[in-house]
C-alpha cells in the first residue's frame, strides 16, 4: 500500500513539474516572438525616420561640404553664440 501511495505520489509530482516546465518554455518562446516582432517594428520606425527628406538609399550624415563656404568663416558681426541662438527653438 506504501509503495502505491509512493507512486502515485511520484507520478503526480512528475505531471506538475512537466506541466510546469512545458508552460515556461511555451511563455519564453512567445516572449522571444514578441521581441523579435517589437524589434522589426522599431528597425522599421528608424529606418523610415532616416529615408524621411532624404533620396532613398542616400546617406543621412552626407552634408554636402563645400571647401570654398568653410574657408569664408561666419559673416561680419556674427558670432558664435549668435548661430547657436539661430538653431534653437
């Protein structure tokens, strides 16, 4: 009778743990889905933002710089914290 109750005993504790392992492998699996899922949507976001204004495939830190425009320097007048006021808002 001992070895029965024994068992029978094992044999549920086997079924809790196995349900218990099968549920958590099911949740990471899903989690990992919606990772990935969450992840193509932001690449996807970012990769929109940068083609926005831009030529498709263009580079978006390609700033055109022109020697002759550097070498002139600021206007007369003009100062450093002055072009920093012109950029904000």
């Amino acid at each position: 009778m001992a070895f029965k109750n024994a068992v029978m005993g094992g044999v549920i504790l086997a079924l809790i743990e196995g349900v218990s392992v099968v549920i958590t492998q099911i949740s990471m699996r899903r989690q990992y889905q919606m990772m990935e899922e969450m992840q193509k949507a932001e690449m996807e976001k970012i990769r929109k933002q940068m083609q926005r204004g831009n030529m498709p495939g263009a580079d978006p830190w390609n700033i055109d710089y022109n020697e002759t425009l550097a070498k002139q320097g600021a206007p007369q007048g003009e100062t450093l914290v002055d072009k920093a006021k012109s950029f904000s808002f």
